[in-house]
C-alpha cells in the first residue's frame, strides 16, 4: 500500500509523454522543401520520398532514413591545366552547376554529397580537356565575336557530363561555366601580339572601305557635275538659238527700215542710262541724246 502511497501521477504523466516523444522521433521523420529522401529497410532502399512533408518509418535499426539536399548545387573546381588544339596551353577554373535528379540512383551509386561532387570533378575535367583539345585558342579568346566558340565550348562539356552523370550516378548537370581562364607568360605574350594584328587588320579593313567609299562618292559627284554642265550648255544652246532666232526676225524687220531701227536702239538706250534720276554731260551731238536736243541745237545755230 505504501508503494502506491508514494506514487506520482505528474511524474507517471512526465514519463508518458518522454517515451511517446522518443518513439515519435524512432518512428517519425520531416522532408523539408528542397529535400528528398530514400527509407531503407535492413539496409535495403524501399522507399523514395520527393515531396516535403511528415512521414514514418519503423524504428532503427529496422528501418534508416537518408536525407539529401535536392536544390542546385554548385561546384567549383580547381586550377586545371589543359591544352588547345594548337598547343597553347591555358589555367582554367569551371563552375559546375547540377542536383540530384534520380535519388534512389543517386543513394546507390554514391550515398552522399561529397561523394558525388569528386566523381563529377573527375567527369567535368576528363571532359573539358578533351573538348577544348579540339579548338585552337583563337577560339577562347578573339576580339572578332565571329571566332569565339566559348558558348559552345560550354554546351559540349555540360552535355557530355550531364549524359553520363544521370546515367551513372542519377545526377543532372545543369550548366559548365569557365570562371576563370588564365594564361602563362608566353601565351599572354603569343595573345597580345594576335590581338594586336587583328585590330591592325580591322584598321586596314576600315582605311580600305573608307577609300573605297570616298572614291565612289568622287566618282559619283564627278558625274553628277558632268551632266548639270552638259544640261546647262544643252540649255545654254537652247536659248541662244531662240534667241538668235528671235534676233533674225527683228534683223528682218531692220533691215527693210534701217532709221527706224536705229531710232529704237536710240531709245532703249536711253530707256536704260535714265532709269533714274540723272545728270548726264555730254555732247549734244552724242547718241542717243541727239533724238531730242540735236534739232533745237541745229535751229539756235
């Protein structure tokens, strides 16, 4: 009597709730957003979980759980050297960007992230050495765009390694960036000197269409003076001989009254010297002012 006497409900109530909260951490596990998981039993995979969420799963060592990060991923890689297909040899550093796309691949082929991170550096650089062996280093770096294959450089390398990482290892390669290119002393020196030649090329290139350009607007120019002449002289031709025209008939005219002609160049000219007002000295014997002072000049006399 005296044991239940000495009993506690609280504490009983305390320890209920201890065993019911280490059996649920024993029997229950969460899949965060971004996570996937795979649920062993005896070792074996019999479950895949890629959706968040709470599950269960018999105690250990019955059942395990493995939980993997399912975001992208990104792995830098080390200076590596390689070659081009012209010899040059150049220092890279490539960023690779993947995730998990088969988990259950993933967990048998390599079980854990950093496992699967040296097994695609290991692809990532047998690859790049052999795709950039195939290209010449004016190829990496041009100052003509049309040269430069580094887009598909790139392209090539993450094909390859994303064909054979998820074939492999369940994993998918999202992108292969060259992050960084470096080059030894004598190669900067070999680029520079190409560089150097291609802008002389281009300035050449440039002074050549220029001249060409300059030419053909002379020549254009030349012949567009050439005909403004012709058709003025043309014009030119053409009122003169209306004119010589028109001066044949007045000729005519003339030439049957040969004063009354003379009387009306008389007075045309004096039409034009007295235009305006004027104060002209001369002999009154002086054409064409003799039409009107000759007479009463000869008269006084």
């Amino acid at each position: 009597m005296e044991k239940f006497k000495n009993w506690n409900p609280y504490t009983f109530s305390l320890g209920v709730v201890i065993f019911a909260l280490l059996l649920l951490y024993l029997i229950a596990f969460q899949v965060r957003v971004g996570e996937m998981a795979i649920v062993t039993t005896f070792g074996k995979p019999t479950k895949v979980i890629t959706e968040a969420g709470l599950y269960w799963k018999a105690p250990t060592p019955i059942q395990k759980k493995d939980i993997f990060d399912a975001k992208i991923q990104v792995l830098e890689s080390k200076m590596e050297e390689t070659y081009t297909h012209d010899g040059k040899n150049i220092i890279l550093i490539t960023s690779t960007f993947w995730k998990i796309k088969d988990p259950l691949k993933f967990f048998r082929a390599v079980g854990y992230q950093d496992e699967a991170e040296r097994k695609l550096v290991s692809i990532v650089r047998n690859y790049e050495h052999g795709i950039i062996g195939t290209y010449d280093l004016s190829n990496l770096i041009n100052t003509d765009e049309t040269m430069l294959k580094l887009d598909e450089i790139q392209e090539k390398i993450k094909q390859l390694c994303s064909k054979e990482a998820e074939e492999i290892y369940g994993i998918e390669v999202l992108e292969v960036v060259f992050k960084r290119m470096q080059f030894p002393q004598e190669v900067t020196r070999d680029v520079f000197a190409r560089m150097k030649s291609e802008r002389e090329r281009i300035a050449e290139t440039y002074l050549a269409e220029g001249e060409g350009m300059a030419s053909d607007i002379k020549a254009k120019a030349d012949a567009e003076k050439e005909r403004i002449l012709s058709e003025a002289k043309a014009e030119a031709k053409k009122i003169k001989g209306e004119g010589d025209a028109e001066a044949a008939q007045y000729y005519k005219v003339f030439s049957e009254n040969e004063e009354l002609a003379i009387f009306l160049r008389k007075l045309e000219s004096l039409e034009t010297t007295l235009a305006e007002n004027a104060t002209v000295i001369l002999d009154y014997r002086t054409p064409p002012y003799d039409l009107f002072l000759g007479k009463y000049f000869e008269e006084v006399k």
